[in-house]
C-alpha cells in the first residue's frame, strides 16, 4: 500500500466530493489501496473554487483537518495524455500538463487518523494500516440489535 499527502480542500474533495482524479507531475506503477492524507498545507486560493464548492467543502467537516489520513482510494489507472499535451476524458478534476491518477472506490475514514506525511508518495507504517482496516471494518460492520 501507498499514501498520498493532498492539501486541503483538495484532500476533502477526494474523501467527500467525488474528485476521482489526482494531479500528479510523474506517473507511478502503483495499482491498488492508497490512503489519502490530508497535508498540513492549506491551498486557500482554491477555497472558493466552483469546484470545491460543489465538492460540499466544510472546514468544520473532520475530514477538513490538516495532518491525518481520512479516506482509503484504489488507485485504479493513470492517464498521461495531458501530460504529453494531449487531450485526455479525465473530467473537470483533470489538471493540463499533469498525470491524472484515477481513484475509484473511495472510503472516507469516519474520524481522521493523524499521520505525518510527504512531499512524494510514500509507504505508511504498518502500524497505520492497520488503524485504517479496522476503522473501516468498524464502521461498516452491521450492528446486532
């Protein structure tokens, strides 16, 4: 497993907006669970995007802290088509002159776990992992009455 640090609200977006695409200057052969950790930068000017906005941005949200992961995503393909200067179907997320990492089956955390992150992607602890597996198995377990 991978982890990806994203600043907020970008983060946010991908826990809670259907943002299903990751920006990225390089590509990456990684496939599989990536967790999204919310940086401890804030990109201010994007607050008020449109499409932020329709993302359901909260900074009271839990999910808008800063400095923990909150959601689980498969990273499911990457287009390098606008990073060549080609078009590319990546939809409004899709940044130009960028690799779009495409997310899908995104889980966000019910309360965040605070992690430290990085600049570039990295291997988090085992330790995290697991914290995140069993959150995620807590909350969607059914409840006997």
């Amino acid at each position: 497993m991978q982890a990806i640090s994203v600043r907020q609200p970008w983060a946010f977006a991908i826990a809670r907006g259907g943002k299903t695409v990751y920006n990225h200057p390089l590509p990456t052969a990684h496939r599989g669970p990536l967790l999204i950790h919310a940086s401890m930068r804030v990109d201010l000017g994007s607050c008020d995007s449109p499409l932020i906005r329709s993302a359901g941005w909260d900074p009271r949200d839990p999910l808008a802290t800063l400095g923990a992961v909150i959601a689980l995503a498969d990273l499911s393909d990457v287009c390098s088509a606008a990073a060549r200067g080609e078009p590319c179907a990546c939809g409004p997320w899709a940044e130009p002159s960028r690799h779009h990492w495409r997310l899908s089956g995104v889980r966000a955390l019910p309360r965040p776990i605070v992690a430290l992150g990085r600049m570039e992607p990295w291997q988090p602890p085992p330790s995290l992992v697991t914290s995140v597996h069993a959150m995620l198995a807590t909350a969607t377990a059914p409840r006997s009455r």
